[in-house]
C-alpha cells in the first residue's frame, strides 16, 4: 500500500506516522507549501509585466552603485528571466510535440504520466500569462507574415495559398506581450511549369 492511501486511511497509521503526516500536508516534495507557490508565482510573473512595462515593485537598494560587482542591474535581470522563460517554453513544447504520435491529440500509453505532469507545468504557465503558440497550418495573411520569422519558403503541393508547414520555435506571449517571434517554414502553392 502507497504511503498516501496510508495516511488517509488513518485507522492503519500509527501515532508516529500521523505526526509525519501531519507534517507533510500542504507541502510539496520540495518542501514549499502549495498554497503559497501559486501566489508567488503569480507575484513574479506580475513583477515580471511590470518591469516589461518599465515599472519596478521590487524593493531595490536606494543607492544603484551599493550593487555588488557580479549582480546584473535589475533590466538585465528582467530580460534574463524573460529570455529564460521563452528558452523554457520552446523546450516545454519541443517536448510536448515529441511526446504526442504525429497527427494525435493524445498521448501513447507509455507516454501518459509525463504527458500529464508536462501539461500541469503547461497549466501553470498559462494561469501566469504566458501564451505558447504553434503556427503549423495556420494560413499566412495576405499582407505576409509580419509577426513570425520566416525562415524558408517552401513549394508545396496541394496548397491554394501560403501557409505555415512547420513550426520550428513557437511564438511566446507573456501577458499578451511576444517575448519570442515564432520561427516558421512557410509552405507556397506550386506554380504550374510550362
């Protein structure tokens, strides 16, 4: 029997084991109380929009040269983190894209488990603004593809218009503001040879 179908069913547990339990809850493995990871999180992701915006929260020491030499000043740390939250949400969706058969929605049986923790990281991610978006198949706006990188253009049988057949980094949003262009492969229609 696990330990956590133990500690619920108290009748079996013993004293000690009731007092460990009773440690435990509300706590993570990590030892971080559950309650208080969303509402920190939520607090740096706001004060990540904030310094976005140019607004700052943090307390900051009142005198900018009181720094040491080896810490970033604060924009460069906002711009740190940024770039570091774009790196972990392509790699969060290279390893979807990987987990999931080609054409399925859903995952192999053997990719189940992981599949659902990378998704409740994906959950988590998204409750704090950030927006991860995969272009493949999206038709390319007659005007061009003014917010994606275009890496390649592509002839491409059985297309009418252009479109994106591949999506090679997705476009990262964070509170509705691109912290990464998208990198595509532009799919065109074959042009009839004479």
């Amino acid at each position: 029997m696990s330990r956590k179908k133990r500690l619920k069913n108290r009748s079996i547990v013993d004293p000690k084991m009731q007092v460990a339990g009773a440690r435990e809850t509300g706590l993570t493995r990590d030892g971080i109380a559950t309650g208080l990871r969303y509402s920190e999180k939520a607090a740096l992701f706001e004060e990540l929009a904030q310094s976005l915006a140019g607004k700052t929260t943090s307390d900051s020491p009142p005198d900018a040269n009181a720094r040491s030499e080896g810490e970033p000043a604060s924009g460069n740390l906002a711009d740190e983190l940024i770039k570091l939250l774009a790196d972990v949400g392509t790699g969060l969706w290279r390893l979807r894209s990987k987990m999931l058969p080609t054409g399925s929605k859903h995952p192999s049986e053997e990719n189940r488990r992981p599949y659902k923790q990378l998704e409740a990281i994906l959950d988590i991610l998204a409750a704090g603004g950030v927006q991860i978006r995969d272009h493949t198949g999206e038709a390319v706006p007659r005007g061009g593809a003014y917010s994606l990188n275009v890496l390649a253009y592509e002839p491409t049988a059985g297309l009418a218009r252009e479109q994106v057949i591949e999506t090679i980094k997705p476009t990262i949003y964070l509170k509705d503001r691109i912290i990464q262009m998208g990198e595509v492969i532009v799919g065109t229609p074959e042009t009839a040879r004479s």
